[in-house]
C-alpha cells in the first residue's frame, strides 16, 4: 500500500510523520508494535480495536472471550491487524436489589470512556466492540457514535431458558419466586429448585429484557448484523457471526462507512419501531436518547410517544409473553419483524447499514408475514396489541416526562393512596413483610441519576409485588429505573427526580396519585397552593456520595428525559 493509500487510516499517519522526521527504523511507534507482533507488511494495513467485555463476573460476558478470538482471526484474514483491549461489566442480575447496583448506569458510561480512550489514544481506524450484559450495549455504542470511526458492534448472545416442572426460566423467575415464597405461596424447596436451574449456561438474560432489546436495537440501526441480534451465546452461529462481522468492518474502513452515515435520524426511528414491536425494555428508552445524544442526533422522549402510537406489538415474548430470544430468532428473528413492518411502511427502507446495503436490500429475502407454524411472531392482522408498550407519561409529578409498559396492564387506570419510601431496601422490605395492601401505589424516590445516585433498577420490589399477587393492585413509581424483566402498572424515569426538587420529592403519604395509562397520564391529586407551600419547605438532600466514580457521576449526569448522559455541556 503506497503513502496515498496509506491517508485513509488514523494510524498510518502518525506513522508516516515519524517516517518523515525520524526515518522508518527510528520511528517510536513502530518500535512499539513490533514487540506484539507487527512485522515490516503489517504498518501498512489498518489497525482494528477489539473492545472485548469478557468477564467472569456474569454469565453475559463469560463466552466473549471465544467471539474476541474468532474476531481476531476474521480481521486478520481481511488484511488488517486487530489489536484487543478490554472494558469493564457489571451484571445487573447480580448486583438487583443492593447498594452495587447504583454502579450499574455508571458502567454505561466507564464503557462509553475507555473505548473512546483507548481508540482515539491509540489512533485505530475502526472498532469491533464485543458485548453481552445490558450497559455493554449502550456503552459501546456511545463511544462508537462518538468516535466516528469504521465500527460494528458484535453481541454476545443470548443465554438458553432454563427449564423446571415443565415451564421455561428466565432469570425474572427466581426474582418472582423469593415474592412467591415470601407470601406463602411456594415452600424453601421450590424457590432453591428455580434458583438452581434458571440460568443454565453463558448468556444475556433470555426474555425480551434490556440486553436482548438493545441487541434487537442495533441490528434495527444496522450496526450490526442481521439475525445476530437473537443468536444463542452457546451456539456456533454466534462465533461464526463473529468472524462475519469483522470481514463486514474490515471492508467499511476501506470504503470509509462511518457511523454517523449509519446512526441517523431514520436510524434511531427503525430502532424505535422495533422496541415497540418485540416489546421491548423501558431502559432503550433511556439509551437511545443517550446514543442518539453521542451521534448528535435530535431525539426526544415525544418521538417514542409518535411511534408507539404506530407500531403494534408483534412479538409474544417474556417478561409478560410466554416466549424467550432463542423462541423468536428460531421464528425468524429481527429480520422478520423488520419486513413486516417496512412492508407496512413503519421502517425506513432506505436506511444505510454497516454492510453497505440498505435495510430494504438486506431485508429483500425475507417473507412479508411470518411462519404460520410459529405463534412467537404474530400474523400483521392479528398483533398481541394494536399499538406500543411504552408509554411516555406526563402530569404534575412528571413535567419532564416519565417511562411506562402499558400494554397487557389489566388495570389501565388506577388511582391509589401513596406508600412513600425514600429508597429501594425500605420498599422492598415493606413488599416483603406484607404492608402493602391491594390499591397502594407505592412511590420509590431519591433514586434517579443523581439522586440515587445511578438510577437503580427497582426489579427486586417489581418481582416482588407478581410474587405476592398484587401485579394488578398496586401501582409503582419511581425516579429509578426497571429492569426489562418487569411489568405491571410501574412507571419509572420520573422526571425532574426527587433529588433536584421534582413534584415527586413533593408526595407525602396518604397523598392521592392517579397513573392513567390511556390518557398517558402521572398525577398528584394535590393543589397548587399545598405544592408551593411544600416546595418553599423542601431541602435538598445531603448527597449520599462525595468522593469516588458515584460523587462524579452525580455531578455530572443529566435528566433521565434527556438520557443520563454525563457530558450535556
């Protein structure tokens, strides 16, 4: 490759400048390389980053490793050379319910950091970023969309169901099983039996929960590629996906594909549209908006309200449908939802993906309705429901907005005295210890990005209220999150948080709350007057952190209507 060639990559470049004022042989970075393996052929071929969130710490992450490798080897063959790095994780599944978890939104963005970090430090000329636990996803793809370099995003994998007394597990059975043991429900015997056998191998969490939302979000946008998105950890497509992916990289850098060219405008409307028809988590809410935010792309909480008005729900999948991610990729996966809806005229055809097909030539193959020997994917005549789940609710105790799953809720309208509690253990122990009666509506505050801080996810007391019976009772907000695992009549993403003097710091107990669903509707039977005069009376509160990566984050993190994002400006 000549040095006209050569001004396509990042790094050949700095190259070149020591070959100018140095000489080939005396050139640092050269030097450097060598001693990992680069010989006189290989300074002329792109250099590739392999963002690998291999861990142990979860069984998301525990077989990147073996895609990491297979990664290395495709980009090698393709004719560049890969340089691996790794990045943190942190698995939601294990850190639910305690202090650990308020680190969670925080790894998003660590992610987000240290691949930037290590890709612009290092001058690569692309990036694959490998991931598998929920903030993984959105992390890489912050970095991606802020870096603008050739990249594709390869996932992890969904993990296998686990199987028990005929019924499939995910890991939302054992959450709902301590709140069917708590309320007499099932003895010691059964809750161990269900602990045991609901994850039985390497893998994402199985329903349509965050990590499968986001993975089914990024094959929408086309950053990844199609059918990865549903792909087993454990099963050998996956790997050889893998290697797919980085001959797919490989050959975007060359022709210079850039992210922004795919994370456009169209992009982050398909994204949507698909959340809504696979039903997807409340958290690619939160998500989207921070990726869309990196891209520099107008989006706003009002376009995911336009487009669940739309988009029927098509897919019957867990946590409140009967199927898992393998069900759906084995009826046809991502592709297939995504034909039915641009042949419907709900998809940007046109739209640009990391292949350099659009989403109309990658989709051309694929039949206009689904299999009829299959009932994880619904016929278009005949959808789970006619419009989206997530509802984007406003009122009084949400000026700014806040985030709902509202299909299959048997009680859209519900108006409850509230049960205040000032964080997640007090709520859940009150669940646990049954103090909280049918026709509550329990309020978990001074959880939000800065107030917890980290917006934890509330699945322990979600999961808790289905073990008990009172899914369709008791009503939940809070300024936190929820894992994709929950539903019921929960509204999270309450917006301004309590900790910078949102309505919801405002509720006191015994006070009336309505959450009407069909009016898309959060609010506070409270006058004007006592809210002022309660407002005058509020004191922020003492930050629970002031030193370390929680008192930062604090500082710097948005408003969940805007994404969580630390880096506003």
């Amino acid at each position: 490759m000549n040095l006209l060639l050569q001004k396509k990559y990042r790094m050949a470049d700095n190259f070149r400048s020591h070959i100018v004022t140095q000489g080939v042989q005396r050139s640092p970075n050269r030097a450097m390389l060598r001693a990992v393996g680069f010989g006189d052929l290989d300074f002329t071929k792109p250099i590739v980053g392999i963002a690998n969130g291999y861990s142990t710490i979860t069984p998301c992450n525990v077989g990147l490793n073996q895609l990491a490798g297979r990664a290395e080897v495709g980009i090698r063959n393709a004719g560049a050379m890969p340089q691996m790095f790794g990045t943190i994780t942190i698995s939601d599944g294990i850190s639910m319910g305690t202090e650990g978890m308020k680190y969670s939104l925080v790894s998003r963005e660590v992610i987000a950091d240290s691949i930037e970090t290590v890709c612009n430090g290092q001058s690569m000329d692309g990036v694959l970023a490998i991931g598998g636990c929920d903030k993984n996803m959105p992390g890489a793809m912050i970095a991606i969309a802020r870096m603008n370099i050739p990249a594709i995003f390869v996932y992890g994998g969904t993990i296998k169901p686990g199987h028990h007394d005929g019924r499939d597990l995910t890991i939302v059975s054992t959450f709902e099983a301590v709140g069917e043991y708590s309320a007499g429900k099932i003895d010691e015997a059964e809750l161990l039996e269900v602990e045991r056998k609901t994850c039985p191998g390497a893998g994402a969490c199985g329903g349509m929960y965050t990590a499968n939302t986001m993975s089914s979000a990024f094959e929408a946008m086309g950053m990844s590629l199609p059918y990865s998105s549903t792909m087993a950890a454990e099963d050998a497509e996956k790997a050889e996906s893998a290697q797919e992916s980085a001959f797919v990289l490989v050959k975007a850098i060359s022709r210079q594909l850039l992210p922004r060219q795919i994370l456009t405008r169209k992009a982050f409307e398909n994204a949507i549209s698909v959340v809504m028809a696979v039903g997807g988590s409340t958290n690619a809410v939160l998500h989207l908006l921070a990726i869309a935010h990196a891209a520099e792309v107008e989006l706003s909480l009002d376009d995911f309200e336009l487009l669940r008005a739309r988009v029927p729900v098509l897919c019957d999948l867990k946590p409140s449908g009967r199927y898992v991610a393998t069900d759906l990729h084995r009826a046809g996966g991502i592709p297939q939802v995504m034909k039915m809806l641009l042949v419907h005229n709900l998809l940007h055809g046109d739209a640009l993906t990391i292949t350099g097909q659009t989403i109309a030539e990658q989709l051309a193959d694929v039949p206009n309705e689904p299999s009829t020997d299959q009932d994880v994917i619904r016929p278009w005549n005949n959808p789970l429901y006619p419009q989206g789940h997530l509802a984007i609710l406003r009122g009084n105790l949400a000026t700014e907005g806040a985030v709902a799953k509202i299909t299959g809720v048997k009680t859209p309208k519900m108006t409850g005295s509230a049960r205040v509690f000032e964080s997640e253990e007090s709520c859940l122990a009150a669940i646990l210890s049954g103090q909280i009666q049918a026709g509550d509506i329990i309020v978990i505050r001074y959880e939000g990005p800065k107030g917890g801080p980290g917006m934890r996810e509330m699945l322990a007391p979600t999961s808790a209220i289905i073990g008990a019976g009172l899914g369709d009772s008791v009503g939940l907000i809070t300024d936190g999150r929820f894992s994709g695992g929950t539903y019921g009549m929960v509204v999270g993403h309450v917006a301004p948080e309590a900790a910078v003097g949102g309505t919801i710091a405002l509720v006191q107990s015994g006070d009336l709350i309505t959450i009407d669903a069909d009016a898309r509707l959060l609010h506070l039977d409270v006058s004007a007057t006592e809210l002022a005069r309660r407002r005058a009376a509020w004191q922020p509160p003492t930050p629970r952190y002031t030193k370390g990566v929680l008192a930062k984050y604090a500082k710097l993190v948005s408003s969940s209507c805007l994404g969580a994002v630390t880096d506003l400006g």
